[in-house]
C-alpha cells in the first residue's frame, strides 16, 4: 500500500521543498515508486523540477473538482502527473491558482478531507510512497495534507527562531490525530542548514532535549549546493556529494522509523 508523506512547517524558507525532491529521488534510488506534489502556490517545487507551464490540469484543477462535489475517475489524475525521468520521480504540479483554494474550501463540504479524496489509494496503486511539499501556512491546505497523509515529516532550520511554531504544528498535528486522522504519525523532525555555528549546535542540542523521539539522527548540512540544485533542476541525490549523501542516509533513516 502506497504511504503518503507531508513535508511541513508552517515557517517559511526551512527546506521542505528540498527536502521533498531529495528524499524523493533518494527513495526512488532505494528501488521504490514516488510520485510527489506540489501542494504550494508559490509552486518551487513544480520549478525546482523544471516544469514551466503546460496545458494539463494541476493539483488545483484536481482539489478543485472535489471541492464542487465532481467526481475524479483514474484517468482525470493520472492527466495531472508528469513524469521526471532525470531524478526518476513523478509529479504534480501546482499553479498560482492553488491560491485561491482557501476561498474555495471554504464552503466545501468537509473541507478538510478534499485532497484525501483527491488522493484515492486506488489512484496511487503503482506509487510506494507519495510526497506532498507543503507550504509555509497553518491554513486549509496543509490541513488537507495532514489529513491526506500517513506521515509527517517537519524540517527545522537549526537557526535562530527554529522553535518558532513547531509547537503549534505539533499541537495541530495531534489535533488531527485525535479527530480527522488518528493515523497520522510524526515520523520525523530534520534538522537543516545546520554549520558549525553556536546557534546551530545549541538549536539542535535544545531540538533533541525536546523532542527526543522524533529527532532524526541525520541532518542537512548548509551547502550552496542545494541553490546550485535548484538552477540545474537536478537532484543533490543524482551528483556525489554531501548534501545527496545526507539525503540518502535520511531515506534510510526515515524508512527504518516507518517499518517500526
Ligand atoms: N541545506 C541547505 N543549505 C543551504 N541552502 C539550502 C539548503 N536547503 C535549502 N536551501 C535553500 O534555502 C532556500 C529555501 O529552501 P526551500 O525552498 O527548500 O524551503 P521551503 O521551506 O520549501 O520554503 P517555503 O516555506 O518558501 O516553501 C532555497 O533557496 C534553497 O535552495
Ligand atoms: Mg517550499
């Protein structure tokens, strides 16, 4: 059975989208069938992977059906994936009309489960994992992929104001847990940009003081490689170096914790 995955943290520029590509590519290496979606209208994700714009339907085009009551068939998803063969993934993209799905949800009925509608287990039958990159907001959409998902992964910046609303994206995890998803589960928090300043050894000293079950024990170094990535619409996993090797072992780690 296929898992989903969010990457989430409501801050902003903490690297979930990296960290969605990367793990991404890093599992497909591993020999599994990913499939990750953009659910940002800032839409870094689609570009991260080259994608400029075409005429098929995008994940809002899908959340957007489900929100007016219109059935989605196989076929009307499969028309929204695009495949990625360089970093051997496949993808939905998001467009900057994903902005106006909070407006949308609004007067949806059950609003909060459109994108687990959407996202159907028999659509994702030939998918091991699914990764939804999520954006920086405590809104409807990352409700809808909280609700969506079997796991959370939260990338923290080990930086100044790291623990800036990690408390209130837990708490609104559990939240979830106890009403709209009790399978839900925090699979892991990924300490990233992480230097060999004070502030990032005393945040990720104080990030596995707090939270010590969940830390992972692999983290993403700060590296302007994962910029150089982004340019060449490659992932850091395809080249070797230190960031893709992280990467790596963070797919193992992660899988370790989900077999669990
Ligand atoms: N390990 C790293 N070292 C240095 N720079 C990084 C690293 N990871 C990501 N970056 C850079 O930091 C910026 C933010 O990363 P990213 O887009 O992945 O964050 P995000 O959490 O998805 O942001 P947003 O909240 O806007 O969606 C990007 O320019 C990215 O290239
Ligand atoms: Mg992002």
């Amino acid at each position: 059975m296929c898992k989903i995955i969010s990457v989430a943290n409501q801050k902003g520029g903490v690297g979930k989208t990296t960290t969605t590509l990367n793990l991404g590519t890093a599992l497909a290496l591993e020999g599994f069938s990913v499939l990750v979606i953009d659910l940002d209208p800032q839409a870094n994700l689609s570009g991260y992977l080259g994608f400029e714009g075409d005429e098929k339907p995008t994940i809002s085009n899908l959340m957007l059906s489900i929100a007016c009551s219109q059935k989605i068939e196989n076929e009307d998803f499969e028309s929204c994936v695009r495949v990625s063969e360089e970093n051997k993934i496949s993808y939905i993209p998001s467009d900057i009309n994903l902005a106006n799905a909070e407006t949308y949800l609004m007067n949806a009925l059950s609003r909060e489960t459109v994108l687990k509608r959407v996202l159907k287990q028999e659509y994702l039958e030939k998918y091991d994992y699914v990764i939804i990159d999520c954006l920086p907001s405590l809104g409807t959409l990352l409700i809808n992929a909280l609700t969506a998902s079997d796991n959370v992964i939260v990338p923290v910046q080990t930086q100044k104001f790291a623990f800036d609303g990690l408390k209130s994206l837990l708490q609104i995890c559990n939240q979830i847990k106890d009403t709209l998803n009790r399978d839900l589960k925090i699979l892991g928090i990924v300490p990233t940009m992480t230097d060999n300043t004070n502030m990032s050894r005393t945040t990720l000293e104080m990030l596995e003081k707090t939270y010590p079950d969940v830390i992972c024990r692999t983290m993403i170094h700060k590296s302007v490689a994962a910029a150089n990535s982004t340019e060449q619409n490659r992932s850091l996993c395809l080249n070797k170096n230190r960031l893709g090797d992280e990467y790596k072992a963070l797919a193992v780690e992660l899988f370790e914790r989900e077999v669990c």
